[in-house]
C-alpha cells in the first residue's frame, strides 16, 4: 500500500475543517494534510445561510461567536481574503413570553464579550418599516451582526491555510481510520492509498457517523433538510438588518440584487434526508409556510413575489449543538461535527477549539470550555441546553 504521511490530517473540506487546518498551522503544526472527498465547501457548507450573531443562551456559544465575529470583521488582514461578510446588525424579537429568558440569555451574552442591548419597536420599526411589530414583546440588537458567504469564507479558509503551509486533496474519499492499540495510526483512503499520521480531525459532518461507528463510537448525529425561499419584495427595502423572528418562527436576511432570503426556524419538526440524495428545492408546503409567514410579519410589502428556492442539510445533535471533542478510547481522534445549523458563526472559534485539543488537549479559551462540546455528554444525558429557554422556540440555542 503506498503510503503518505502528515503530523495532522484533517478530513472534510467544509467550513469547519479548513477553519481548523488553518488553525493548526497558527499553532505552529507544520505538516497538516486536509482530504476532501469533493471540492473544498461541495456539502453543507454551499448551502449556509450565513447568519452573523451572537445571540446564544448557552454562553460558551455565545462566547465562541463574538471570537469568530473578530475573523469576519477583519478577514483580509488575518485570511487575505474577503469572506462575503455584510455588517447590517442583528435584530432577534420574541413574545410577552420569552421576555424573561431574552434579557437574562442578554445578561449571560455580554458577560462573554458580546455587545448586545435593548431595542424598543420604533427603534426596529425604522429599521424594518413594513414589518407588524405588535406581537413583541421585546427585541435584542447587535450592531455588529449580519451574513456572510460559507463557500467563499471555506475558501478563504483553506488558501490561507495552504499559504501557511497545509496541503489540501481534493477529490479523496476517506475509507477508514486505522488504529492500533486504541491508537490512531493513519486514514485509509478510497483508492487504496493511505496517510500515516498519529492525528485525525473527523470534520465530515453526517460522514462522519460511519467512520467513528466502524470502531464502535456512536456519534448521535442525524440529517435533516432545511428549505430556503428567496422572496422579491417588489420594492427597495434597503440595507434590513437580519430579522430574527421568534413569534413567528423565522429570520430575514437581505440576499443578492435586494431579496429577501427566508429561513425555517421551526425545528420542533424535523425532516429526515439522506446528505448524498436529497431535493435542492424547497417544497409546495414549505413554500406555502414561508408564504404565509412572510405575509404576516411584513404586511407593508408593495407585491411580493417568490424569486427561487432551495435547501440544504443540517446535521443535527439530540440538543441540537456542536461535538468538539476528543474521542475517548482513541487517542489522537477528534471529531468537530453536528453543527445543528450553528456552523457558520462559530466556524473560525470551532477551528481553534479543535487544534488546541490536537494540540493541547484542552481549550486555550476560558470562556469555551472543551467539556461543554464533549461527545460523552450524551451517554451521561449532561446535554448541552441554555438555562434560559425561549418557550416554542427551544432549538434557539
């Protein structure tokens, strides 16, 4: 068997693992290989929403988004590239309700750094001027908040990383992990070939199931389809600042030539899709959701009309958060995987995270404790849930 060999390899070329083999080169790791079975952000990366917040009831995500906020903002100077990212501010409302649990989540927020603070409906009515504002009870604002572009922020990612050192194979499927005496010893790859290495980053989103269960690791991730519906106004709205909408359960972001992109934030229902064979269109139902929703938040809309639609997969925790962690019983393994729609935001934090446990083994960052993203959280039932819940609106972490 011909054999390479590299100090790191990391598999996936999504989001999270160009932001990590990148990270890895910053931690002074001289020989990482990244392998991709496709093209560097062909998988769920690709179909991101991109949504820039900070607004986290669990505070080490909190804490773990205003970090990466710092990359977006000042991309060129520490990736040389622009990542697509679009301060327009972050507006999130919720319901008589949830106000409690809104202020207090606040409260948690900018003990971690995030700058966040009240906003009163003629303040967001400004800001969104055909939207009914009446069903609120209260709304949070995050001036620095907006969206950006996954693909192109992977791609930056992964030249950078290249420049630093790393080397990227595209168009190489990962067959196994080979171990030995609860060791990791290498990948074996597609074609036969393998890469000898003592340690392994499994950043291959719902492809990273089978590859932990051939050595009898249950990592408790399950794929869902998420739909999108770009919706023309029939008028210029201006720069919007992303809406998040949690009476009625969606979010609003500007997209392109002045559309409006609409996101599902209603996970209590999930719908199962398999990642390598699933509809790229949203369906007649969903549209018909999207439809009504949008029709009764922004009433003020002159002709509203649907531009295009398409969909995307999560891949999806029981508590609906990421698994950073090292492996138990094989050593040099982490796994960055199940980013349950929260990828994008925390994706160059995550990449720091996942080198220090190469690394180090525990996290640099006092504000992100490793425990909190441990796969074993699940077999001890310790899931990782905000203290201060959002009533019907549960999966808002």
């Amino acid at each position: 068997m011909n054999t390479d060999a590299a100090e790191v390899v990391v598999v996936g070329g999504g989001l999270e693992g160009c932001a990590t083999a990148w990270a890895l080169t910053q931690r002074g790791v001289g020989d990482v290989v990244l392998v991709e079975r496709a093209t560097v952000g062909s998988g769920g990366t690709g179909k991101s929403s991109g949504v820039v917040r900070c607004h986290y009831g669990v505070s080490s995500l909190a804490a773990m988004a205003t970090r990466s906020l710092e990359t977006f903002e000042h991309a060129h100077d520490v990736l040389g590239a622009d990542v697509g990212f679009h301060r327009t501010g972050y507006v999130v409302g919720v319901g008589p309700e949830n106000v409690g649990a809104l202020h207090a989540s606040m409260a948690d927020q900018r003990a971690v750094g995030v700058q966040t603070e009240d906003i009163d409906h003629t303040e967001v009515r400004k800001l969104w001027p055909v939207a009914d504002l009446e069903p609120f009870g209260a709304f949070a604002w995050e001036e620095r908040g907006g969206y950006g572009d996954a693909y192109q922020t992977a791609q930056a990612f992964a030249v950078a990383a290249r420049r630093a050192g790393a080397r990227l194979r595209q168009g190489t499927t990962v067959r196994a992990i080979r171990t030995d005496g609860g060791r990791v010893t290498g990948v074996e790859l597609a074609d036969g070939t393998a890469i000898a290495t003592g340690h392994v980053v499994l950043a291959a989103g719902p492809w990273s199931v089978p590859l932990l269960a051939a050595h009898g690791v249950d990592l408790p991730i399950t794929v869902h389809r998420e739909q999108i519906v770009l919706v023309d106004p029939g008028q210029d709205l201006g720069p919007v600042p992303v809406f998040s909408d949690l009476v009625s359960l969606q979010y609003l972001r500007g997209e392109g030539a002045g559309q409006l992109l609409v996101g599902n934030s209603d996970l209590a229902v999930l719908e199962a899709a398999d990642p390598d064979r699933y509809s790229n269109q949203a369906s007649p139902d969903a549209v018909d959701v999207a439809v009504e929703k949008v029709g009764t938040r922004l009433p003020g809309l002159a002709e509203p009309a649907i531009a295009s639609t398409y969909a995307g997969c999560y891949d999806v925790t029981p508590d609906f958060n990421p698994v950073i962690s090292l492996v138990d019983g094989l050593d040099g393994l982490v796994v960055a995987a199940g980013f349950s729609g929260h990828g994008y935001k925390i994706s160059p934090a995550v990449g720091r995270l996942a080198a220090d446990l190469v690394v180090g083994g525990e996290s640099s960052a006092p504000d992100v404790p490793a425990a909190d993203f441990r796969l074993s959280r699940f077999a001890e039932g310790a899931l990782l849930t905000s203290p201060h819940p959002y009533v019907g609106a549960g999966q808002m972490r």
